[in-house]
C-alpha cells in the first residue's frame, strides 16, 4: 500500500514566497531599464479626472493604488465618481464601475442630465424630471435636448461599463469583483489607458460566505484589505473606493479622523480625497461654527471643497468645487458652464459584455454605456416611445421601505403576551432557540407599521437635528408609498397616537443564546438590549421630528437587533400603491388596507426566498377567517360580530387582499391567485423580485 506523507508548508512551497536573487542597491540604481529618465516616465501613468487643478494636486490624476472618495450623505460621492468615470472613459481608460445602489439605467439617466448642462441645452432637466411623467408630456423641445445629450454620451462611452452589483439575488463581494475584473482584463487585452476600477461603496460591500467578523470595522477593514491587493494587479490599477463618513463628520471640516470609524482606511489607502461645504471651514482653516447647512444645500450651485487629505506620494490640499446637483455635475469654482462638450474619441465598435462569472456571486451582463438602446437603434422619431421609456423607470430610483421580520415583531404585531411580563419566542426551531422579551404596553399592527416607516427614514441618514426634520406627511408616504396622499385629521391623529404609544413603550430583549447560535459575539447583548428602553425616541421641533442620535440602538432597539440578525425585509414603497389595473382606483389607504398590504408583502417575500417547497406551499396559502394568522393581526374577533355582520366583515378583508393580489399581479409581482370560497387563497406561480419591476406612475 502507497503510503501516505503530510508535507509542510516548506516542501509544498506552492503557498511560500520565492526566492530571488539580490543585487546591490548600487547596481539597481545605475539600471537605465529602472532608474532611467524613459523608464520612470513610463512608470507613473495617471488616470486624469477631468478636472484640471485636482490633476494638478493629484500629480497628474489617479495613480495607480487606492484611493479612497470619502463624504457624509448626500454630498455627491457617487455623482462626482460617475462625472470622474465619464471623462476617463471618453479619453480612452477602460473603466469598471460596480454600483451598489444605483442600477446602469439610473446612472446613464445621470450622464444624460450632467451633458445637457454642460452642453447649455434647453430646457435644462434633471434626473427627477427623466421620471416625472407630468414634465415628460408637457415637453416641447425638450425631446431634443434629451435626444441629443443621449447621443453624445452614448458616443463617446464604450469603455464605461456599470455593473449592477445587486441585481443577481446575490450581491458582489470583493473577491467576486476581483474575479471579474480580472476576466475584463483578459478581454481587453491590454488595450486602451491605464484602466479605472470604482466601487460604489464600500460599507455595503457584503463578505465571502465563510469570513466570520466581529463588528462592521473588521468588515471594513476586510474588504479594504482586498481592494488594495487588487489595485497592485496588471502593474497598476487605479482603484476609487467611495466610502460613506460617520454623520459627525457632516458640519464639520472633513478630516483624516472622519474615516477612523469605517475601519483602518487612513492607513490603507494611498490617496484619500474627502468632499465638505466650503462654508463649514474658516480662512484659516478652523471650524466655521456659525455657517447654515440648510442655506449652503440650498444655493445652486452648491459651493464645496474637494480635499486632499493624504498623498502617499505627494502634496495635500483642496480644490474648491461648484455642485449643480440637480444637473448631477460637479465643475471647479470659475469654470461655469456651460462648457465644451467632452472632445469625441475614435469611434470603435462596442466592447462585449462580460460572460457569466463562475464566482458565488452571479455576473449581469454588462454593456458599455455606448451600446445604444433598440428604440435609438431603430431611429424612432416619434415620441409616445420615448415617453413610455421615461415614465416607467426600474424600481432602484424609487424609495425603500423596510419591515422588521424578527419573531418578536410578529409577535408585537399579532398582539402575543401580556404586558409587562416576558415573553419568549423561538427563533432557531431546529436547534430549540429560544429569544425573550419583554415590553411594557400592547402594540397594534398598524403601530408596527409606524415602526417600520420610521426605521426607513432612519436609514436615509438625513434625519438627525431640527435643520432636518421629517413631518407626519413625509411618514404617510412611506406607509402608504404614495406621495399624493392627503394628510387629512383623522390620519394625522392616528399617526399621532401610534407614536406617542411607540414613544411611550419600554423593550427589553433578551437574545444572547440566539446570536451565540448565529456565531455571533455575545457583547451585543451586553450593549443593552436586555435592559427595558424605549420602543422609539424622536425628538419634536415645530411640530416635525428628528432622531436624538445616530446609534440605531438608542432609537429603535428592536431594529438595531433585527439589523443585526439579518432579519429585515426591504421593498420598494411603490409596491404598495400599485394599482389593481389600467383606469381602476387605487388601493384603499385604510389603516387595515395597508396593515394587509405590508402583510401580504412578508408572506410573499419569504415565499420567494425560502428554498425549501414545503415552507414555500406553506406561505403561499393565505387564511382568511376565525383564528387565522391575518385575522389576528387585524384584531378581528369573531366574539365581537353578530353572524351576519361577520360575514360582511370576512367579505370586506377577503375584498381587500383580492384588490391587493390584483396590483401585485398587474404590476408582475406574482402570476396568479386562486381563492378557496371566502377562507384562503393561495397565490401561485412564481413570485418575482420587486426591485427589477416597472411600476405605474
């Protein structure tokens, strides 16, 4: 028998670094084929920006290695990283931009907003207006305009590629963008400028399956780690890594410090770039402490600062920047548009897009923006096309609404346990996992729902002083998903009731044992979940309201636990105001209307992601009756109807969930349903992802 030896790392030597030969350092330093005047002119290529005095401070532009674009929410990292990728593209520099929240369609919409501006077309339009089917219609030259800025960026882009990094049911890591690019490169062969990689941004970059990590710093840290090894790839590669900065870093001057919460990136990166208000820093560089956000996010154009706040290899500095950011475009301060158009590339044939990865991760196809769309393709003239194309904009430009699918959250909703004492919940069955709780007052389903929409304004991170407020209109839409709501007083005192009830409610949650089974570090417990806290704390200013921190714990306990856990479930919120069908009235706003909405919606979302069929056929059958799991949620009694008021009761819910079950099937959501009488329905056929629907206007 062969028998069997274990080898060390040493004999393998596959995993070990290789041996080479070592020459002086006199020597090296005489070699013509390093140290001369061609070679080191050959060994600093640059990635120009577009933007001639950062190019300047940049030593010509993007160098190859990491740089990491850095601001608070809402000051336009990924609008000046799209106008950087533009310019890069059209003068030859193959770029790969992985967008996490925006998908290529959006983005393009981006392209074609900044072109026309600079472009001085007429009328000028925004993104917004791309997808206001009102503004489309009222549109004389504006056509035009649009057809023109289209053809110029479509012209001059066949090296920007967008990849949708969400849009495969699995998001991109790290190693999955690696492995991408690297084929990119295989395909490109070499051809074309020194090529651009972005990513679009890095706090919501996911992990491999397998890496285990205590906190979302080591994530950072993690994923940081992998985006500089890719940039030291192919001899070079500038890598833009867009990275969010902590909500402190917002009125204040931003500062290498303002990364030190998103893990060890100041140390990383060889270049980082941070975007502030001008206002918010004095001449000589100290805080301004008496500047007004409000006013400065007012002016057009905004006036900001481009910082330079390290340089591995050169000087620091900022360059100040005007934000047109309606018109999605950055400018340097005294270079007002409108400008020239971009100088035109030789014109090629289109690159082909990417073949499926054979990574965990699935690839999208991905086309240079260039390609033109069939309609263009085709020189339609008409503009009925056009106007369709606009008003019926992918879902991912919409706004997210979130729900808290924690057992504890059923449980609140289908008003489980009395109150004041603990109540248990299971949440791992197949290990005996048990999570408890205790909370101080009964809550409804639609006070659940409050919850909900106001865990989704939390996470817009606009919310936090009373410069940034949000109303009790602004949380109608989210519950409703209908901007065109009307707040009248019957909706404004229940909305009000519902918070003071949240507000007025202690949670305490006991769950160690649970995240102990997730393989998760029990210090989570001890941060004070297990201590009674408020359901909700809002802070009021002239009848609006704002969150007093910016720790999800200290606002929202239960969602700071169901974040943590992974058990939230996100939509779009114009799911919930899809129609039942061409010309018919939109769905009932009710409070019960949108309690069964947001109800279907979870049944229906756990059907698409649950993989076993038993679990999926279980979902799928929707009771309707005495007892049943959507009665109860509704408080619906049989004790409290006479018989024949019962029967219309049960005939108005069923009613409700037929018109709900309609839009979903109008709008693509699901193919079909089947009612059983008046005491279930199943809903059948597959359930699609309702982020890559259209949806009416």
């Amino acid at each position: 028998m062969e028998s069997s030896t274990t080898k060390t790392p040493l004999e393998e030597g596959e995993h070990m670094a290789q041996p080479q030969s070592a020459a002086p350092l006199s020597a090296l330093l005489l070699d013509e084929a390093e140290f001369g005047s061609d070679a080191l002119l050959r060994a600093h290529p640059c990635v120009s920006t577009g933007f001639p005095a950062l190019d300047r401070l940049l030593g010509g532009g993007l160098s190859p290695g990491l740089t990491v674009l850095g601001a608070s929410p809402g000051l336009g990292k990924s609008t000046l990283a799209l106008n950087i990728a533009q310019h890069a593209a059209a003068h030859g520099s193959p770029v790969r931009y992985y967008s996490y929240e925006m998908p290529p369609k959006r983005l393009g919409m981006k392209l074609i907003t900044r072109e026309n501006f600079l472009r001085g077309g007429s009328p000028l339009f925004s993104v917004k207006d791309l997808f206001d089917a009102d503004t489309l219609r009222g549109w004389t030259d504006g056509w035009e305009a649009y057809r023109q800025a289209r053809r110029q960026v479509a012209e001059r882009l066949d090296r920007l590629y967008i990849i949708d990094c969400d849009a495969g049911g699995k998001a991109y890591t790290a190693e999955d963008i690696r492995a991408d690019f690297f084929r990119f490169m295989e395909e490109q062969g070499g051809t074309g400028g020194m090529p651009l990689l972005i990513v679009d941004y890095l706090q919501i970059l996911p992990l491999e399956d397998g890496v285990r990590v205590s906190d979302a710093r080591q994530a950072v840290d993690h994923n940081v780690r992998k985006m500089t090894a890719l940039s030291k790839a192919f001899g070079g590669v500038a890598v833009l890594l867009i990275s969010s900065l902590g909500r402190s870093s917002y009125k204040i001057p931003v500062q290498i410090d303002s990364f030190k919460e998103s893990g060890s990136i100041e140390f990383s990166a060889d270049t980082l770039l941070g975007i502030q208000f001008s206002a918010c820093q004095g001449q000589d560089g100290s805080p301004n402490r008496e500047w007004n956000m409000i006013q400065e996010k007012d002016k057009n154009p905004r006036e900001m600062d481009l910082v330079v706040l390290k340089q591995r290899y050169g000087e620091t500095g900022k360059v100040p920047f005007l934000y047109y950011a309606a018109y999605d475009c950055f400018t340097e301060a005294g270079d007002r548009p409108p400008a020239p158009p971009l100088p035109r590339t030789e014109e090629a044939p289109p690159a082909q897009a990417a073949a499926p990865s054979q990574t965990a991760a699935p690839v999208p196809t991905a086309a240079p923006l260039s390609e033109p769309p069939a309609a263009e393709q085709a020189e339609a003239a008409e503009e009925i096309p056009l106007v369709e194309e606009a008003v019926r904009p992918r879902t991912q430009g919409l706004e997210k609404a979130c729900m808290n699918n924690t057992m504890i959250a059923h449980s609140l909703r289908g008003g489980g346990g009395v109150p004041g004492e603990e109540q248990s919940c299971r949440v791992i069955p197949a290990k005996g996992i048990s999570t408890r709780y205790t909370i101080s007052a009964e809550l409804s389903c639609g006070d659940c729902d409050v919850a909900d929409a106001v865990y989704s304004l939390f996470l817009t991170e606009k919310y936090f002083s009373p410069e940034n407020s949000f109303s009790l209109r602004r949380l109608l839409t989210l519950l409703t998903g209908d901007s065109r709501q009307t707040l009248t007083a019957r909706r404004r005192d229940t909305l009000l009731a519902s918070l003071d009830r949240l507000q007025g409610a202690t949670l305490s949650i006991r769950c160690g044992e649970e995240l102990e089974a997730r393989g998760m570090d029990r210090k989570y417990e001890k941060a004070g979940f297990d201590q009674p806290r408020s359901f909700l704390r809002l802070a009021q200013h002239n009848g609006r309201y704002y969150f007093p921190s910016v720790q999800l714990a200290e606002v929202l306990p239960l969602y700071a636990y169901a974040t943590m856990t992974g058990q939230v479930i996100s939509f779009p919120t114009a799911l919930l105001s899809a129609r039942p069908g061409p010309g018919k009235k939109p769905l009932s706003s009710t409070a019960e209307a949108i309690a069964i909405r947001h109800f279907l919606i979870y049944r229906l979302e756990v059907v698409r992601n649950r993989k076993s069929p038993q679990e999926q056929h279980k979902m799928r059958t929707i009771a309707l009756g005495r007892d049943s799991q959507l009665f109860r949620l509704l408080r619906i009694r049989r004790e409290d109807y006479s018989s024949a008021d019962w029967s219309r009761r049960c005939r108005r819910v069923a009613g409700l969930v037929a018109d709900a079950l309609e839009a979903f099937r109008q709008t693509g959501y699901i193919q079909g349903y089947v009612f059983h009488e008046e005491s279930s329905v199943t809903v059948s056929g597959a359930v699609a992802d309702p982020w890559t629907l259209d949806y009416e206007p």
